[in-house]
C-alpha cells in the first residue's frame, strides 16, 4: 500500500475504504482463527490432563500377578496411543504436560521392571532348590532300605510342591529329571 504510491485525489478517499474494510475482514477472520486454535488448545490440554490422571492412577495402582500387569500394561498403552490422536496443547502447558505424563508411563514401567525382575530371580532361586531336590531323590534312588527311600522320596515329593514355579524352558525338563 505505501510502496505503490499515490493516486488521484477525487479516488483517494474511496481506495482507502475499500482497503481499510478488507483488511478489517482478513484481520477479524484472523483473530477468529487463532481463537479457535486457543479454544481446541484448551480443549486438548483438558484431554491431556485426563489422560495424565488415568495414567498416574494406573501407575499407582497395587499390582500382584502377571496377569494385572499385562492387562495394566495394555491400559497405559492405550492411553499412549490416546495421547498421539490428541493435538498439541497451548504452548506454555504442553511441555509441562507431556513430563507429567512421561512421568506416570516412566513410574508403571520402572515398577513393572522391578516386579518382573524380581519373579524371575524367584523363579530361578526355585529352580536350583529343585535341582536339589532332584540331586537328593538320585541319591535315594538307589537305596536298598526301601522303607526309609519311601519316606524321603514323600518328603521330597511335599518339598517339590511347597516350592514356586521355575522358568518354562526348565519347566519339564526339571519335572522329568525329579519324577
């Protein structure tokens, strides 16, 4: 507009007008614009705020089996994929946001690490306790007072089922082995 330069006088009032309601128009579809985005932004924030609360009661919850923890597992992952449908939030938040969110997945996981870590070192600690057991029923196996291999082998027997699962892959191989 100021590059062009001037023009006629009788027009000039007239080309202004015309400019200046143009421009008032792009300028009031603009702000309409970016004040929908703030809106869906909020919008978004809200939904990421839901989605952070279900992931931290997720992460807090008391889990005991494998079972709890697949299904669990499945549940974070769903509201993961929930996350990446959802469209940024207002600037100043998303960050913020996002690390609470991080936060509660990084929480679950850890604490499914832990408890996976720690069922199989019981499991592997029960593997080698019947692996004694089996090292003593080889023992008795041969055994001429059969009144005495009875009783120890019973005895054996009422340890086995007293002790934990063993990894799969020993699984058989250790129950064939002590049978």
């Amino acid at each position: 507009w100021r590059e062009i330069g001037p023009v006629p006088l009788d027009k000039k009032e007239e080309v202004w007008e015309r400019f200046r309601a143009a421009t008032e128009k792009i300028n009031e579809r603009r702000i309409e614009f970016f004040e929908n985005v703030k809106a869906e932004q909020n919008s978004n924030y809200e939904t990421k705020q839901a989605l952070c609360e279900k992931a931290e009661q997720t992460a807090e919850a008391v889990i005991t089996t494998t079972k709890e923890w697949l299904e669990k597992t499945q549940v974070l992952n769903d509201l993961l994929n929930v996350w990446k449908t959802v469209g940024p939030a207002p600037k100043k938040d998303n960050d913020a946001v996002w690390a609470r969110f991080k936060s509660a997945i990084d929480t679950f996981f850890n604490a499914k690490k832990e408890f996976f870590d720690k069922l199989k070192e019981e499991q592997i600690n029960n593997y080698n306790l019947k692996l004694n057991l089996c090292i003593q029923a080889e023992s008795i196996k041969t055994s001429n007072n059969w009144k005495k291999a009875t009783e120890d082998l019973i005895r054996l027997q009422q340890e086995w089922k007293k002790i934990g699962p063993v990894p799969k892959k020993y699984s058989d191989k250790v129950w064939k082995r002590f049978r």
